[in-house]
C-alpha cells in the first residue's frame, strides 16, 4: 500500500485523471487503479487500468502474473 495525499506520484505515472462532474468528485485529480510488484525499487509487473475499467489491476491478475515468473 502507498500513500500519495498530494498526488506527485499518480502524476508521475501518468495515470492522474479529472472524473465529472467536479460537484461531485471535486477539482482535484483522481488516480487510476493500478497494481505494481516490486522488487529493490525495480518494477517488475505494472498494471494500469483504461479509464473506467477494474480487470488488470485486480489481485488474482497479479497473482497468475506472479505465478508465470
């Protein structure tokens, strides 16, 4: 689990998105959901969702990728 309160690292990633209405989401970037395994700093596995989508992302996705290392 990682914290990011101010979102330099979803924006890093690139997957920062704006979802509308703002009256209800608010003006502040929301994060995509994503999934990493990472091993001394080094991702080896990165999953991250189209917009509007949970598949990849999901545990047993990582767990099968896991499984075929």
């Amino acid at each position: 689990m990682l914290a990011d309160p101010s979102g330099a690292f979803t924006a890093a990633l690139g997957s920062d998105m704006f979802l509308k209405p703002k009256e209800i989401f608010g003006p502040q970037p929301r994060s995509r959901r994503y999934s990493f395994f990472v091993v001394d700093g080094v991702f080896k596995i990165i999953n991250i969702e189209p917009e509007g989508e949970a598949v990849c992302s999901l545990s047993d996705n990582l767990i099968q990728q896991l499984d075929k290392q």
